[in-house]
C-alpha cells in the first residue's frame, strides 16, 4: 500500500486590492508570480525583502515557507533539502507566531514534520489545523493527513475514524476513500475494501491505484478477473499517470509470477513486463533480481549473472529490496560454483549472503569452501 498526502502548494492569498511600490505587499506578489513560473530562488528573494520591509506582514512569512518546503521536495541532495527543510520550518513557525490560529500554518508545519519523520509532532499539527477550520472542505483535507499520520504510527482505528471525518464532509475525496479502502485491505475487511476502492475509482477513473488494490482482492476472493483491472491499470498509468506506470507494471509483472492462466504465456509476460520497467528506471527495486531468476530458469547464465549483478550494485536498502539482493548473492554463488566454474567468485557470493542473512544454512558456505579447496566437484 501507498499512503497519500495532500502536498499541493497553494500560496496565501492577499487581503488588498491596491498595492504600494516596494510595500511588503507588493514585494509578495512579485513573488507569487516567479513562483508561478517556477523560478523558487527569485521568490524567495522576494519574500525575504517584502519580511525585511514589514516583520509583521504574515503572507511574506507563509509563502516564504512554502517555497523552501517546494525546494525541499525537488531536491536530490539530502544535505540540500534539509537546509529547505529547516528555513520552511523557521519560516512557518514566525507566520503561525503572527496568526497562531491559521489552519494553512499548522497544516503546512504538520507536512514538514511528517516528511521529516516527526510523525506524532504532524498529528499534533493536523489536529491543530482541524480545530482552527471553519470551512468543511477546509476540514476534510486536514482530517485526511490526520489518517495518513495515525496510519503511518500503526494507529489504525484512529486513522479509520480520520478518514471516515473527511469522507463525511467530502464524500468523494479521492485520496481518503483510496486510503481507507487500502486499509480494509490491510485489515482482511473484503467487502469494505471494495465498496471504497470501487468509490474512489468512481471518484476519478483516471487514477490507476484503486484498480490495483482491486486486482489483489479479485486475486484472492475471486471476485472479478485480476488481469483485467491490471490491464486497465498499466492504461491508466499510460494514458493519464506516467509516474505510476512501473508501479503498475510491477503489479502485473508479479501477479504474472505468481499465476497460471490457460493460453497465456504468463512468464514471458512478465518478463516483458519487468523489461519495460528497467526502460523507464534501470534500477528498480527486485526487477534485476526477478529477471536473473528467468534467465537462470532458461539456462541463460550470462543473462542471469548480468541482471543479479544489477540488482546488487543497485544497493537498495527497503525489506523487499534487501531480500532480492540476498536472492541474487544466493544465486550467483550456485551459478558460480555449478554453471561457471569461479570457486572464488561462489565464494565472495557466500560471504556476502552470510553479511545479509546471518541466521541462514550452512551448507551453502560449505559447498563453496569446498569447491574452492578441491574436495569437491562443482
């Protein structure tokens, strides 16, 4: 499952009609513009002149935050968006000193602490910014990130009640029926799970999630064909979501792994479904590894020794991710010590299986050791 959070930026609008030259005002909506146009450094340059002219003006401090917390979210240097992190917060905290009882604030301070891993501070913040709301789709939004909070703590009744609030005051947002119906996923609650999952694709056919969840309920209750909404999945991705389409592929790749379907050539599928994933991210998490087991299966040593190698230099980090590095270590060493004939290789493969899997066999060191040795064949 993947746990939405609203993050759209929306900067704060001003309460005047008629602006001074070189006002703080002024000065803020210069910078709403080049932020518009995506030109952050420029609007920060604005926003830091219009706090300089006037420390009270409360929209100078909020969209100077919201700036910092966009470079954040853009930047690929983690020392980079930590100091975006750190000014957004600073900034934030002085417009919540100017309007403690703005939802926007405590919202927007409540995403800073849940993408920083302050996950209880966030629930504190959205908490905040539900009683500071007047406005039920204000609300609603707010009640949504709670869930999304209290669902990341494991808080899984609290997350429910928050999502089931949101979809009160708005009873198609999208993201609160996705989320709650993946929780009933999680919880083994079918029926739920579906009636949502069926509302939120209701609530935007475009989006290729609901389909997805679908798909592992059709798989595991029988209730519709899971290949079709996996097929109709990839088309959305395709059509209208091009970020989600390996995530799609994915899906379907490993319901190709795990299923056995008259007249369909299931593992070429999924071969060509993790093909096309590497076009679009060499790297991917355990597409290397899934793609040495099918050339391995086919006698295909080099093929195989080439995607395992991938998967390992990769580095991945996630459970999963780390498994299929343990996978591919593990299978190189039989290909090494079998196929290939590289007793040292088969060896160092060893080694680093044993490094990932502490708890493991045995037998699989010995066999190495004595293939390198001599005392036995490969």
């Amino acid at each position: 499952m993947v746990i939405l959070v609203a993050t759209s930026v929306s900067l704060a609008a001003l309460e005047v009609e008629e602006l001074a030259d070189n006002s703080a005002a002024k000065l803020t909506v210069l910078g709403n513009g080049v932020f518009l146009r995506g030109q952050y450094q420029t609007a920060i340059s604005y926003y830091e002149q219009a706090r300089e002219r006037d420390r009270s003006y409360f929209y100078a401090a909020f969209n100077l935050g919201l700036t910092h917390h966009r470079l954040a979210a853009l930047s690929d240097d983690r020392s980079t968006a930590t100091e975006h992190y750190r000014q957004a917060r600073m900034a934030f905290q002085q417009a919540a000193e100017l309007r403690r009882d703005n939802p926007e604030v405590h919202s927007s301070l409540g995403l800073l602490a849940f993408e920083t891993g302050d996950v209880n501070l966030a629930v504190s913040h959205f908490q905040a910014a539900i009683n500071a709301a007047s406005q039920g789709d204000e609300r609603a939004g707010y009640y949504f990130n709670l869930g999304t909070a209290l669902e990341r703590l494991n808080d899984l009744d609290g997350a429910q009640r928050a999502y089931e609030q949101c979809l009160e005051l708005s009873p198609r947002h999208f993201n609160a029926l996705y989320n709650l119906g993946t929780l009933h996923l999680r919880r083994n609650a079918p029926r739920a799970a579906e009636r949502l999952l069926r509302q939120a694709r209701e609530a935007n056919p475009r989006r290729p999630e609901p389909l997805l969840n679908l798909a592992i309920l059709a798989e595991r209750h029988g209730t519709e064909d899971p290949l079709a909404l996996l097929d109709a999945a990839v088309q959305a991705a395709t059509n209208h979501h091009p970020r989600l389409l390996t995530r799609a592929l994915w899906h379907r790749a490993s319901y190709f792994q795990r299923a056995t379907i008259a007249g369909v050539p299931t593992k070429i599928r999924m071969k060509n479904d993790l093909e096309e994933i590497l076009r679009h991210d060499p790297q991917h998490p355990q597409v290397n590894a899934l793609l040495g087991e099918y050339h391995e299966s086919l006698a295909e040593y080099d093929r195989a020794i080439a995607y395992f190698e991938r998967e390992i230099a990769a580095g991945h980090d996630s459970p999963a991710a780390l498994e299929a590095r343990q996978k591919a270590h593990f299978r190189l060493a039989i290909i090494y010590s079998q196929h290939r004939r590289h007793p040292d290789k088969a060896l160092a493969h060893v080694e680093a299986y044993y490094q990932l899997r502490p708890d493991a066999s045995d037998a699989l060191r010995e066999r190495a050791l004595g293939i390198l040795d001599g005392s036995q064949e490969p």
